[in-house]
C-alpha cells in the first residue's frame, strides 16, 4: 500500500503524539474489564486519537480498537492496542507500548509497535522488512531449546492460565531462562529484534499480536498457533520464534499440554 509507505513518518509522529498523551494522564484504574484487567483513561484517549489520526491516512479502511471495538468487515483494517501493558503503566514501570497495524482481509499488511518509555519504534511493511528506529532488525540465530531466553504471558481467564502454567512449568527446566515481562506486544518485538528467542501465550486478542506478527515475519522468524496453523483468533493461542526453535517448542508445548493441543 503505497500510501502507508509514503506516510510512514506520520505515522511515527502520531505514535509519538500518542505516547505524550499517555504521559500526560493520571495512571489510574477507571474500570476492570472481566477477565482482561484495566483500563486507564489514557486507553480510551488513546484509542480515539490514533482512530481519527490513522482515518486521515486511510479513510477507506475500518477500525478495530481493543477498547471501543469498530467496523468489522473491511478488506483493510486498522487493528489497534492503545496500550498495551496497561498495569505496568498503572504501576509507573516503563514497559508499555501502543500498537497498531493495518490487515488487508485479515493478514497483517504493516505494524507499528511502539515503546513510549524507551522512545523505540519497532516496524515492518510486508516484504520490505523489520525495522527499529530505522534500523535493520533480525531475529536470533540461538539454536538449542538450553540456550534460548523466551517470554510470557498470564491470562485472567482461569481455563487459560491454568494451561500456561503447565507449558511454563514444563519449560522453565529444559530453556535458559523464562521472563514475564508484561506487554505481549513488545515480547513479540523484542523476538523481532533477538532480544528474545521466542514468546508464546495464550487469550490474546488481535490488537494484541497483530503488528507483532508481520514484524517478526520480516525479521525472518515464524509465528503459528500450537498446532502450527495461522487460527490465531479461533485458538486464542500465539508461538512466535526465530524459526530455527520453532519446531522444538511446538513439541515442547504438546508434551507439556498432555498431547492435547
């Protein structure tokens, strides 16, 4: 989509302008969402610039927001997560970021994901690759399941978390370490860049890995569900790796889940 690529600095700049609202509001809880955690009002503010700032880019597009829904429907979508990390930024620990991608029939077109407190913007329009700040990004060469450093994440939904705690118990003695580090968004950019080896988690929701995947996709890694499909909105359920660990953690997760995945 060539408007996008011609607009990509605005794009930077409203994610810029974004991050400046979020540090402007008070960091407080408004309201608990069931089974999903809170919202600020940073969130909603958030959410309603980027949809009438990303209209002006690509009015023909829908929108589809983590907090106020939108159309659905539309070949192109903007899918959007004001803020991603919201207990981190309630807590004032500076890991949160705002993420937004634009999907044609519902495959990530180009993703933005962007670290408001470390001022980094991770990347990636589809087959031009994965960029941060700029720069050409990669994922890591790491070849052994021993040597990898992956990420998580917790669900509120019981059922969900129960089966992340079998998957995170199992793999805590067979990886070099594990991290829980809050925001799924910048776990999947951080794959992106090498900075982890992989990240799976499972209640996601499509603003949360969208841009996520098309960047990790540029960088050169893999992103499947557990059964090595793309049914990440039916499954609830995200493996993203290098790709050289992919097929080891798939096994890894089926052992750990009783074969049932």
């Amino acid at each position: 989509m060539r408007r996008v690529k011609e607009r990509r600095e605005e794009i930077f700049k409203i994610l810029e302008d974004a991050g400046r609202i979020l540090y402007e509001e008070i960091r407080a809880k408004i309201k608990e969402k069931p089974y999903q955690g809170p919202v600020t009002k940073g969130d909603l503010k958030v959410e309603k610039f980027l949809k009438n700032r990303l209209k002006e880019i690509f009015p023909q597009a829908g929108f589809l927001g983590e907090e106020e829904g939108g159309e659905e429907g539309e070949e192109w979508m903007w899918v959007v997560d004001p803020l991603d990390g919201t207990v981190n930024y309630i807590h004032h620990i500076p890991h949160f970021a705002i993420s937004v991608s634009l999907e044609k029939n519902g495959v990530p077109f180009c993703g933005f994901i962007y670290d408001v407190s470390k001022k980094e913007v991770f990347y990636a329009i589809r087959g031009e690759g994965a960029f941060l700040n700029g720069s050409p990004i990669k994922v890591s060469n790491t070849q052994k399941l021993e040597d990898a450093l992956l990420s998580t994440g917790f669900s509120r939904v019981p059922e969900f978390r129960e089966r992340n705690l079998k998957i995170f118990a199992y793999l805590l003695n067979r990886t070099e370490s594990l991290r829980r580090l809050g925001s799924a968004a910048l776990d999947l950019a951080y794959v992106a860049c090498g900075r982890l080896d992989g990240f799976w988690e499972i209640g996601l929701n499509p603003w949360d890995i969208s841009a996520g995947i098309v960047l990790i996709e540029e960088a050169g890694g893999r992103v499947t569900d557990f059964k090595g499909g793309k049914n990440f909105n039916s499954r609830r359920e995200i493996l993203a790796t290098n790709g050289l660990l992919h097929p080891f953690l798939l096994k890894e997760i089926k052992e750990a889940l009783g074969g049932k995945v």
